[in-house]
C-alpha cells in the first residue's frame, strides 16, 4: 500500500499510538536518567524545550546535573551515550556529534579488538547507527521548525 492509499487511523488506533509513545519516552527517559547516574553524574532537571523525541528511533534528553553541569543523553534503538552540552550548541548539533563520535569510537574497536567478534559486532553497531543519526542531521524535514 502506498503513502497516499492508506487509510487514516480511527480514534481508537490513534489512542494507542499515542500511548505507545508516551511509554516509549518513559522509558528512553529512564533510560537516560540510569546511564547518567551510572557514570556517576546525578540529573537534577530535564530541559525539556531542547530535548526531542524521534520515535521510534531515538530521544535526545537534555540534563541539567546536580554538579551544575548539562548534558545531552541520547537513547532509543541505538547505544546510550551521553556528552556535555558544550560538545554541541543544539539538538540537530548533538545528533551530529554523536554521529562522529561513534565512527571514531567504531574506527578504534576494529584497530585494537577486530579478532573478538562481540567488539566487532558493537563496532558495526556503532557504524550502523551513526550513518542513521546523520541522515537524520541532514535531512532538512526534520528540523523544518527548529529556531534558526
């Protein structure tokens, strides 16, 4: 079926759509919120005005941290990571920047750990998400409504 012949969605299925979503950015937010603390960095607020929600692919949070510092968190179907906010002035900038960093982090793997096939495996992983994280940068619809 193509884009133009399919039907719209009935309320009903608009419903669970929705809720499908809000469960989806629970989860990606606590998701988030555990890598953090994980790496020893305690979240204090969320600036929701600069985070953004790409379902079902990836959110992209930013934390204000108890130690006064704010972070960008990316979380979804791909890796969890996280960078201080001065690595990017935006969202569509930390999209890019984890792009790079993960073919830079993917580009390592494979020059000291290429004969363990589970580093490889992460490495193609990284690879495969950071081609998609930089479509998603470029492509202009996306980020039609951001301010300028």
């Amino acid at each position: 079926m193509t884009q133009q012949e399919k039907k719209p969605l009935t309320a009903q299925e608009q419903a669970q759509v929705e809720q499908q979503n809000i469960l989806w950015q629970r989860e990606c937010f606590q998701n988030a919120q555990k890598h953090l603390a994980e790496k020893g960095i305690m979240p204090k607020t969320l600036i929701e005005k600069d985070s953004r929600f790409l379902a079902p692919f990836c959110a992209l949070w930013k934390f204000k941290a108890q130690n006064g510092k704010n972070y960008w968190v990316i979380t979804g179907r791909l890796p969890t990571d996280h960078a201080e906010v001065s690595a990017a002035k935006d969202t569509r900038d930390a999209i890019r920047y984890f792009s790079l960093q993960w073919q830079l982090k993917a580009d390592q793997i494979m020059q000291t750990g290429a004969s363990d096939k589970t580093k490889v495996d992460f490495a193609n992983l990284l690879i495969n998400r950071a081609h998609g994280l930089y479509e998603m940068h470029e492509n202009e619809q996306l980020w039609a409504n951001e301010p300028k």
